[in-house]
C-alpha cells in the first residue's frame, strides 16, 4: 500500500508546482460545476432547462400548454425504461448541449436529433396509451393505430407543448417570464415579441 502511494507523490523538486497546478485544477473545476449549476442537471425542475439562455423559448411555451399540469421536460424528453438508461441519456445529452452552448453554436432553431425523436415519440405513446389504441379515434382518423411506429405523434400535434412565437406574444408571454430568465431572452426572440406588441397593441389592454 505505501509503495502505491509513493508512486502518486511527484518527485521532490516538481512537488510545489504539482500542488499549485492541482489546487488551480480543483478550484476550476469547482467554480464549473457552481457556475454551470450542475447539482440542478440531476432533479427534473423544468427551471434546469432554461440554464442556457437560447432554451427561454422552451420554458416558456411549455409554461403555457396543458402539458404543464401533467409533465415535466424529462417525462418527455429522457428514457424511462429504467433509471441507468435515463441518467445516461442525460449526461450523455446533457454533455452535448454543453459543449455546443459554450462554443456558441447552437442554431437559431432548435431540433431535436434523431436519438431524442425516438425517446419523445416513445413517451408519447407511453402516456397517451389510451388514445393511441382507442378504436373510436381509428374510426375518426384513418390508420391512427397501425401508424402509431412509422409516424410522429407532431406531425399532426404541431406545436404541442411548444407553441409558436405568434401565439405566445399573443398571451403576453414577454412580461410573464419567470424573473430568473428575464435577461436570458435571445435577441432575435425580443425583437420578435418587441415587434409583435408594436403591431398589436390591444395586447396590453
């Protein structure tokens, strides 16, 4: 055990700089994990997800849809098949999202990449069960239930729970912006929502 531990201790004349570079590595690393609020990626606060400023859009429109009352972000966006399987979806999203956010470059719309389609669309199924194999709604829309694997639940749910720019300004959605992300609105959002008031100001009546 000690021949272990000696192998670990740098030799004599590189110990201050080791211990220096070790402390400066530690410190870092901890102002990263408080300044990116990392502890917050573990829970399923839906606040977690407007962390990064180009998500406010998300936030907020899932804000305002009925999803609201009976789902968070993770009850559609991550897997829950099993809690490993969920927490590594997260990370390994998670680390993604970090990596293009800090680079900047992220694109002005956001889409969702192959691997999140197939967990939204599973959790789709996976809370509308009963919709999706109820008869009368086959009768109503023509192979609602044979089409439920090759065809996306939004491509005739569009904008469910994330509405469009439109209909948020609509609902004075700029002023009810929870006030932590108030100065996280992207630019091009602003001068969409600023523009959208000019045009109809019976919006503020």
């Amino acid at each position: 055990m000690k021949k272990i531990f000696q192998f670990f201790i740098p030799p004599k004349p590189w110990r201050i700089p080791v211990i220096i570079l070790s402390g400066a590595l530690t410190g870092l690393t901890i102002y990263t994990l408080i300044e990116s609020k990392a502890v917050s990626y573990l829970s399923d606060d839906p606040k977690t997800c407007a962390n990064c400023h180009v998500m406010t859009p998300q936030y907020t429109t899932w804000e305002k849809s009925s999803h609201r009352e009976w789902a968070n972000c993770n009850d559609c966006h991550v897997p829950h098949d099993n809690a490993i399987k969920k927490y590594m979806f997260k990370a390994k999203d998670g680390l993604y999202h970090a990596s293009v956010f800090t680079s900047r470059g992220e694109p002005e719309v956001i889409k969702m990449k192959e691997a999140g389609n197939v967990v939204v669309q599973n959790n789709c199924i996976r809370c509308h069960q009963d919709q999706v194999t109820d008869a009368r709604l086959s009768g109503m829309v023509k192979n609602h239930y044979e089409d439920r694997t090759t065809r996306k639940c939004w491509e005739c749910h569009k904008e469910v729970p994330h509405g469009s720019i439109h209909s948020l300004s609509a609902t004075k959605y700029y002023g009810k912006i929870p006030e932590e992300h108030q100065e996280t609105i992207p630019e091009w959002l602003e001068k969409q929502l600023n523009d959208s008031e000019n045009k109809n100001p019976e919006n503020d009546e």
